[in-house]
C-alpha cells in the first residue's frame, strides 16, 4: 500500500518538476574554479537500439559520431572558459566505447581543462576486447560498467542483445576475464522485466557473486510513456506488484557480499557509482540532449544532434531548456539524493540552507519515519531496509519522469 502511495505521490510531483521552459533566457549560471563537481558526457550512438531504453541515442553513423566529438570538445572548452571545474567525469550513451580513437581525445582534453582524479566510462560486452581496455587504461579510466542487463538468454533474445553480444554464459565468461583491469568493474543489471522470474534472477545473482564483480548496479526496470508500447511489443506488460519481492531478493544474496552504495548499487569497497548525483552535489551535462544541475538551476542541452554540432560550431552552449528551483525545492532534491546514497547528515543540511533545511523537510522526515522508511542517529538519517526500497520506488519515478522529458523533447 505504502509503496503503490509513493509510486502515484512522486510521479505527480516528478512530472511537474520537469517542465522546463524552453527558448530565450536559457543560460549556466557562473562557474566557479574551486567547486568540485561532476562533468557528464553523452555519446547518443549504438550499434542498434534496445526496446527498453528511453536516453538520447540513434544507430552509430562514423562520420556523424566524429563531427559529435569536435562538437563534444568545443563544448568542454567552453566550460573552462566560464570558469567550471570538475573532479570526476562520467561518460554515458548511447555507447561511449564506439569509437575508442574520439572517446580517447575527448577524455584527454577534460584532463587538459579540469582537475579530474576519477573517471568512470559505461560500455557493451562486445567491446570488451583487449585493444580497448588497453586505451581505457591509458587515458586513466578508473571504473568501468559493462550493460549486461541479464545472463538469462530468454531474455537477452527478447531484448534483442542475445545477437549483438551473445550467450549469458559468454557475457559472463568476459565478465570474469576483466577481473583486476580497473579499479571498479561494475555490472549493469535490470530486475522486474515482464518474463523475468525469481529462477531467472536467482541464477543471475549466481553468476555476479562467482563472478566477483566489484559492483552491481541493479535498477528497477523503468519506461517511459513511449518505451512502454515498444516494451510490451517485445518483453510483455510491466508489472510492479513483483518489483519489490524481487529486490528484496537481490538485497538478500547480495549482501553478505557487497555493502549498499545506493538503494539500488552494491559495492564490495568505496567507490566511484553510476548515480553521480548521490556523490556530487551539481554536475554539468554535456553532449546532445544531456541535463545538467548546477547553482540550483537545471538545464538541458538540444536533443537534436545535427543542431547540436551546429550550434557549438558557432561557439555557442547548445542549451535547449532550463528551470530555477527555490531553496525548498533545491533541498527536497537534496533530501532525495542525499538518502537514496543511504544517509543525509543534518548539520551539513543545515549549512547549506543557512539552518532553513529542517524546516524545509521536516514534513518529508516525518512522514517516513512514521511509514518506517528512516532511522536517527547523531545527527544522521539512515535508510532502513524497509526505507531503501521507498527510495528505489521514488528513484524509479524520478528518471521516468526524466525519460519523458526526454520523450518530449524528441517528439516521441
């Protein structure tokens, strides 16, 4: 019942907080050298397009992937230009490792223009090859995750990746062979798909713990308003009254091996996660139909890649939208991320809020305290496990109604 309130709650209020208003006026905020923040970067190209995935991407064209990167790099350099800094880099897709040779000299340029000590790169099994990882070695990428999705073949047919990267028992195979290639290999899954059973996801657990990945990252299956018709085309009606027995289940074999990173990431040490908004308070969003959230503003670059290149190749930021949040809202989205990282410190709440932030949350605080979601101590809330699948519920809301802005913005 609880969980059914959350889903209908956060998907009213997520849907109103992303419209954005779009065309003139639409600018960053100042930059500043010394604030650590997370650079973003978008590679909208795959091979071919899975039915699920509702991010910015088109099938990989060579000439236009290079003419994306210059783009790509004209836009890192602005941002050095208005002063930005960035200690972290995450590069995204689409499929970043496409083509190693730009996303080589891309990642070169943000460790000419910032002060970057971590970068973290997502790929596909097929290009887990030695050629590649000896160029990701090289330019200094620290933590890789592979897509995997699932080991089931079933599965991976329906999903239409059974063809493009093989077997499970394959997928796997390559899994273990990039043991000790970078300090965090992480393993990209998705539970709750329509034909998915417990068998199914038991025996992939299986495999992630023999395997002895450094992290899994297991998110909810989330569709957007147009994935959901391509979807049950393909894989069958989502349900979500199984979401919850199944991640109990993957909390339960996952951990006596890996700690809770985030409601929905497991790690065997600290380390660099796929939420990045947990880690870094602001990050900017570079590359075609990226968002970005910085100085309390979030923004979105054009979804449309040839204007995209246009744009930056008149030195322009190719920003296509924006909202300004209030300090209540800054610090809801706060309290959001800040918990589904598994705990909020008060006092630091406090100080950004200048003492405002408890009485900004405190009617949030108390409702999931009261729902058993929250747990005090010294001046810390803590996720309860009862509370972390609220916070998967809510994050699962969050980048669906993020996935429809997207949807919105391409005419889908």
């Amino acid at each position: 019942m609880i969980g059914r309130i959350i889903t209908e709650v956060t998907k009213q209020e997520f849907s109103r907080a992303m419209r954005f208003e779009e065309g003139m006026g639409v600018s960053l905020p100042q930059g500043s050298a010394n604030h650590g923040r997370l650079l973003y970067l978008h590679i909208p190209f795959c091979e071919s397009l899975c039915p699920y995935c509702s991010f910015n991407r088109i099938v990989f064209d060579k000439d236009l992937c290079r003419r994306y990167h210059d783009a790509l790099r004209k836009e890192i350099r602005l941002y050095g230009d208005k002063d930005y800094d960035f200690t972290g880099v995450y590069v995204g897709g689409g499929t970043p490792t496409i083509m190693m040779d730009e996303l080589e000299k891309t990642l070169l340029l943000t460790a000419d223009c910032f002060n970057i000590r971590e970068i973290s790169v997502e790929t596909n099994p097929n290009h887990l090859t030695p050629e590649n990882v000896d160029i990701l070695n090289r330019i200094g990428v620290n933590r890789l995750s592979v897509g995997v999705q699932s080991f089931d073949d079933g599965l991976l047919r329906a999903m239409g990746r059974y063809e493009k990267y093989g077997s499970g028992a394959a997928i796997a195979e390559k899994i273990v062979d990039m043991a000790g290639q970078f300090d965090t290999l992480n393993a990209d899954m998705i539970f709750n798909f329509p034909a998915q059973t417990e068998e199914s996801l038991d025996s992939d657990l299986d495999i992630l713990i023999n395997a002895g990945v450094d992290q899994v990252t297991y998110y909810p299956l989330m569709v957007s308003d147009s994935t959901r018709r391509k979807v049950e085309g393909t894989l069958g009606t989502v349900d979500y009254r199984k979401e919850r027995k199944f991640y109990q289940l993957i909390s339960r074999r996952l951990a006596p091996y890996y700690r809770f990173s985030s409601a929905w990431c497991f790690s065997r040490k600290g380390t660099m996660v796929d939420e990045y908004i947990v880690d870094y308070d602001e990050y900017a969003g570079l590359g075609s139909g990226s968002i970005g959230y910085l100085g309390g503003r979030c923004y979105a670059n054009t979804f449309d890649i040839p204007r995209y290149i246009e744009t930056l190749n008149r030195g322009e930021i190719p920003l296509m939208a924006s909202r300004d949040f209030t300090p209540p809202q800054q610090a809801r989205y706060d309290f959001l991320m800040k918990l589904f990282g598994m705990e909020l410190d008060i006092a630091l709440l406090r100080e950004k809020y200048n003492g405002r932030g408890i009485r900004y949350l405190w009617r949030d605080i108390f409702a999931f305290m009261l729902a058993g979601g929250l747990r005090y101590n010294n001046g810390v809330l803590y996720l309860t496990d009862r509370g972390r699948y609220y916070w998967v519920v809510m994050m699962r809301e969050f980048f669906t109604a993020v996935n429809n802005f997207r949807d919105f913005c391409l005419g889908r």
